[in-house]
C-alpha cells in the first residue's frame, strides 16, 4: 500500500493515513529537534517541578483521553526506571477519569505536574480536566505537550505562568487515527523526562527511525499474516510494551469500525482469562522487550500459544539480541538495542501498517473509517458537569 500511488490511495480512502504512517521517522527527527531548540526552557521548567513541594516529591500526571491516554500507559513504566524518581513519582491519569472523579486522582497536599497530551487540544476533557486538576491541588505547574498551536488547550494556556506548552506541528495528524501525533508525542515526553545524556537520545531516536524506515520497506512481510484467514488480533507486551498493545489494538478497533475483534493484555496477564480470545482466526503478536529478564517472559507466551498450535499465527515483534522469538517474527537485525520508551516508536508502526491494511481489507475507508459518523476525529457530545470542593 505505502508504494501505491496517491490517486489509488485517495480512491481507497487511505491517502492521509497511509501517509502520515510513512512520515513518522522525519516527524521523530524534527521533534528530537524540538526538544533540543527548547532545551533551556525544559530544564528550567524541570527545576520548577523539582522545588515545587520542597522536601516532598513532586507528583507527575500524565493525562489523556483514547490514543493520548495510551501515550501515558506506554511512556510511565520505563520513566519509572529512567526518570528522576527522587524528585519525581509519575503516574498516568486519563483526562477521563479525573474529570469524572477528581478526587480519586489528585490530592490538594500533592505538589503536582500535569502533562497534557492532545493532537488538537479541542476535546471537551482536554480543557475541563485542566480545570478540575487546578481546582483540586494547591501547587501545581501544567506541560502542555500537543500538535495543534490554534487549539484550545495552547491557546487557553498562552498566559498561564504555571504553564510551559511544547508543539508538534506536523505530527497534528488530519486523518481519524492518531499515528504520528502518537509516536511524537511520546518520544518528546520521554526526551523531556528521561534522564540519559543527550548524545544517547540522539542516537536512540536515528536508530528508531532507521527502524521505522524499514518497517515501511517491509510492508509486504506485514501484508503476508493479514493474507490469511482471520477475524481476530490480539496484541500483547510488557511493561511499557503493554501500553504500547493497547494503543496498537484500538488502531485496528478504529481503523476497521469494529469488523475485527481485537483484544490487549500484558504477556504475563494473558493467561488469566484473556487467552480464552484465541481461536484458529486469531492472529497473536507481541511486542517483545530489549530487557533480558522481561524478554523472558514475552518468549514464554508466544511460545505457548505457538506450541499450542491454537492461532491463525503467533508472531513476535523484537529486535534480535540472540534470545529470540524463533517461530514467526518480524525481527529487526543490527543496531543497538532500544530502550522500550523509544523501541515503541517502529513497533507502533508496524501495528499502524497492520491496521490500515486490514481496514482496506474489510472493506473499510481508513481515512473515514466511521460509517455511521458517531465516532469523531475530535470527540462530541460530552457534558461537562459543574464541579466544587
């Protein structure tokens, strides 16, 4: 698909999406340039965050609603690792969540950070989870991290001192799905909170989007599992990989309007019901960690469901290290090996390549794939309720 022509794709339905998965690895470049040109200002928006509760820890939200959320599920577990954990406790927190139960999620004694994620900054829970996090906690700075320098959250935010927002113009993807604005907005999160030096991160993100490049390159290898004959695909991973399944089974949820039933879980947590999902249309993939202790477990699951011989196919997405996922693979040779915040970015898009192409294959319209209209690009029809202390 990503060699086709743009007429064909366009009488497909599938122009900006397919090319807005192409252009990732140059969107990742430009962002790494992003942060560096904003560098000064990140570091001392950092030293703010640090003394915001004096002796305490600062507590860092990252919020967001769908695709956005997904962002913070992937981008937490390995800050948990690789942050400042002295200074900082980070947590995901869905807009939709603190919205609706405000104090379930943030405490008034909390020094906190909220980081924003939003490709438009337009949804009704963007601008009203901002409001009910300011309403509950005392000492509080928000990060705006988003995609669209007319929407509302960076707009509403211009003259907030508490407030520093950082922009991804060109990763404000136009079709339904998020993918670029995805996969950008996590490599800047994870840039402005991961604590390796600078000449590392650099080649973190030229690596990735080698990587990223070559997923586009092999697109036919990806096609040749959606051949068969399936009606299902469920994605597993873990720890940040986790995150990063939810967000690859809801591309396809999306993209296909629900034709394929699609399911998510951890590598550990699938045999806890979970797998129950897996018939003979069932296509498994996971996404298999660089750590050599939670590798381990990832092999473990493909292994079974593949001796099990119980799916259409069982396929591990990896970088090679020499401890390997041995039956069907999408494997990438070379290279140093990713640490999981920046080895999402070619994994992501080989779960985009997946979608789109399953889409087309039910017969769907990737760039419109709602055909009934009542799911949005920008979500409608949410109610803000009044809320007081």
């Amino acid at each position: 698909m990503f060699e086709m022509d743009e007429a064909t794709l366009t009488s497909m339905g599938a122009q900006i999406t397919a090319r807005e998965i192409v252009q990732q690895p140059d969107l990742w470049e430009d962002t790494l340039k992003i942060y560096e040109d904003n560098l000064e200002a990140i570091k001392g928006f950092l030293a703010r965050a640090r003394a915001l509760g004096g002796a305490r820890r600062t507590r860092v939200i990252f919020c967001g609603a769908g695709t956005s959320a997904y962002v913070s599920d992937t981008l937490v577990p390995y800050l948990r690792r690789a942050g400042d954990n002295e200074a900082f406790g980070f947590a995901p927190v869905a807009t939709t969540d603190v919205v609706c139960a405000p104090l379930d999620y943030v405490r008034p004694e909390d020094p906190t950070v909220m980081v924003s994620f939003a490709r438009s900054g337009n949804s009704p829970e963007s601008i009203a989870a901002c409001e009910r996090v300011g309403q509950v906690a005392k000492d509080l700075l928000y990060l705006n991290v988003t995609c669209a320098p007319e929407g509302r959250l960076a707009q509403e935010s211009k003259d907030d001192e508490r407030a520093l927002t950082l922009l991804i113009p060109r990763a404000n993807d136009k079709g339904f799905a998020m993918t670029g604005s995805y996969s950008c907005m996590l490599l800047l999160s994870a840039l402005i909170f991961d604590q390796a030096p600078l000449e590392d991160k650099r080649a973190w993100v030229a690596a990735a989007a080698k990587m990223g490049r070559e997923v586009v390159a092999r697109e036919p290898e990806i096609k040749s599992w959606l051949d068969r004959d399936f009606d299902r695909v469920t994605y597993l991973g873990s720890a940040s990989l986790s995150g990063l399944a939810r967000e690859s089974q809801l591309k396809i949820l999306e993209l296909c309007a629900g034709r394929i039933a699609t399911s998510f879980d951890s590598s550990m947590g699938y045999r806890h019901g979970p797998k129950s999902f897996v018939d003979p249309k069932t296509l498994v993939f996971d996404f298999v960690s660089n750590d050599p202790y939670t590798r381990q477990y990832d092999l473990d699951i493909l292994n079974e469901i593949g001796g099990d011989e119980i799916a259409r196919a069982t396929v591990g997405i990896q970088q090679r290290t020499g401890s390997d996922f041995e039956g069907e693979s999408f494997s990438f040779e070379g290279d140093g090996l990713l640490p999981e915040a920046y080895l999402a970015l070619p994994f992501v898009m080989f779960a985009q390549t997946v979608a789109i192409n399953a889409s087309v294959k039910v017969g769907n319209t990737p760039d419109t794939p709602s055909p009934s209209g009542t799911v949005n690009r920008v979500v409608k029809g949410v109610t803000i309720h009044p809320f007081s202390l």
